[in-house]
C-alpha cells in the first residue's frame, strides 16, 4: 500500500472565501502518525506507521509526504474492512486529522 499526498491550506490571497485558492502547506517540522484499528475509537491498533516507519516526508516545503505500509502490517488489517486516522502533528504540538475512514480488504484481488 502506497500513498503519495500534498498538504495543502487556503491561500490568504484568496479573494473569495467560500472558494479560496489552495496553496501547498510548509510542514517542515510536523510529524504524521497512521493507526489502523478494528473500528473507529478502538483502543486494540492492529498496524501503525510514523516517520521513518512508513511515512517519508519528500518535500516539507512544498507539503510533500509519502505513506508506504508494507505488506507485513497489511497483512494484519482486518477482514473485510479496518478504520484508519492519518493525522499530523505541527512544530507547536497541535494535532490535526488529515484523514480518517476505511480501508477495504480485498486479499487476491489482483493476481500478477
């Protein structure tokens, strides 16, 4: 499993705010941590991933982050489904979701 992402924020030169334009976010010095449970809340976490555990940021200036979760921890994701949160931790502590949902498991989907 492989997830290539940009952060993003609103661009403060946006002149309509319902519609902002996005600009790419600076994360140099933030953090991001994946859990993957059985259900949302759950306290039993059957795989994670953090910096230089699966999440690689590629360009913290131009908000540039790379999630691979090997197959190993995939292996431990629940049938037929498991919750998973991405969040991100700022240079001040402040901690946001930037995902969160279901992963679908589908074991031999695909045979190469």
């Amino acid at each position: 499993f492989t997830l290539k992402m940009t952060c993003k924020q609103p661009d403060p030169a946006s002149t309509d705010p319902k519609n902002p334009n996005y600009i790419p976010l600076d994360i140099t010095g933030f953090t991001f941590s994946l859990e993957i449970s059985e259900k949302p809340g759950s306290s039993q976490i059957l795989a994670s991933a953090s910096i230089n555990d699966g999440i690689t940021v590629l360009d913290a200036t131009n908000g540039i982050v790379l999630i691979s979760i090997s197959s190993e921890k995939t292996s431990k994701f629940n049938y037929p489904k498991s919750a998973y949160q991405l969040r991100r931790t700022d240079q001040y502590g402040n901690k946001v979701t930037l995902l969160q949902g279901w992963f679908i498991v589908n074991p031999g989907v695909i045979n190469d």
